[in-house]
C-alpha cells in the first residue's frame, strides 16, 4: 500500500525530493525584516496592553500579530478590516445569545445555560475551522462567541459587561 500522494508503486517512494529555495543573503535579510516586524508590533502591543492595566495584553498582542501574517501590505490591511469587522459581527453573535429577548436560545431552555453555551460553543468552532483558513473575516465572526461564550461558561459574568467592554476594548486596540 503507498503513502497518500505516493506514486502507488511500493509501500514508501524511497528518493522523493522536495523543492526547498536556498538560505541566500536575500532570503536571510527578507526573513530577519520580517521577524523584526513581528517582535517589535507584538512587544509593543503587549508593552501597551501591560502598561493600560487592560488584565488582557496577550488579547493585543494577538490583535498585532494577526494582519502580520498578510503576503503583502494590501493583504495585511484587508486582513487588519476582516478581523475588526468579523468581530463586531461576532459581538452581536454573543449579544443576541446573551442578552433575554426572543432570539436568545437561552429563553426557550431555562435553567440550562451551561448546557445551551457548551453546545453553541461547539456549533460556532466549526465554521471557525472551515473558514480560518479561506476567509478570515468569517472566521472572526464564529470565533468571536467561541472565546466569549468560553469566557462566559468559565466565570459567568453581566453579559452587559461582557460584551460593551469587548468592543471598545477592540476599538480602542485594533485601529
């Protein structure tokens, strides 16, 4: 039996070669830029969020990092607006779970709260998987109630508080 994407002619295909470019003086200085950027926008969003006294600067760190990962500077932007955008659409996710009124789940099953987020956090993980990768606004906007109803299942809290704090913090750091 071959390995998947083998030729199928044996059970390993002894000899395969990669392609892998060579560690020239461009590729070293394209990669140190690169590392650079990385370390001084993440050090100085945690910098910033340990100095705010906002309790979460690994949440800046993380809001720096992300639109880094971005081929080029258009990339970089566009990933910079899905993050903010599918956020605040995932914010209002949360509201509506949260907040009593007629869309929340939570009014039609009462007294199983814990049970009802535990589910919805598992509805919401998988298209934050399946989009992650193509899409990354999508992503943010399950993602969003995962973290959130997570933070909510582990230390219940005014879901008031929970998310008008959430977005200005989000205001506030991912501009």
């Amino acid at each position: 039996m071959a390995l998947p994407g083998g030729s199928g002619t044996g059970p390993v295909d002894r000899g395969a070669t990669r392609d892998i470019p060579a560690f020239t003086a461009q590729l070293r200085v394209t990669v140190g830029f690169h590392a650079a950027r990385y370390v001084l926008a993440v050090g100085a969003a945690g910098a910033c969020g340990v100095l705010t006294g906002s309790g979460h600067p690994h949440w800046a760190m993380a809001a720096a990092a992300v639109p880094l990962a971005g081929a080029d500077m258009p990339s970089r932007l566009h990933r910079g607006i899905h993050r903010i955008v599918g956020t605040f659409l995932g914010l209002a996710i949360v509201a509506v779970v949260l907040f009593p009124g007629p869309l929340s789940p939570l009014h039609y099953f009462p007294g199983q709260t814990t049970i009802i987020l535990a589910l919805l956090v598992i509805a919401f993980q998988f298209p934050t998987e399946l989009f992650m990768a193509r899409h990354y606004g999508w992503a943010m906007v399950f993602f969003t109630p995962v973290i959130l109803l997570m933070t909510q299942l582990a230390s219940p809290t005014d879901p008031d508080v929970l998310v008008h704090w959430n977005a200005g913090w989000r205001l506030s750091w991912e501009q």
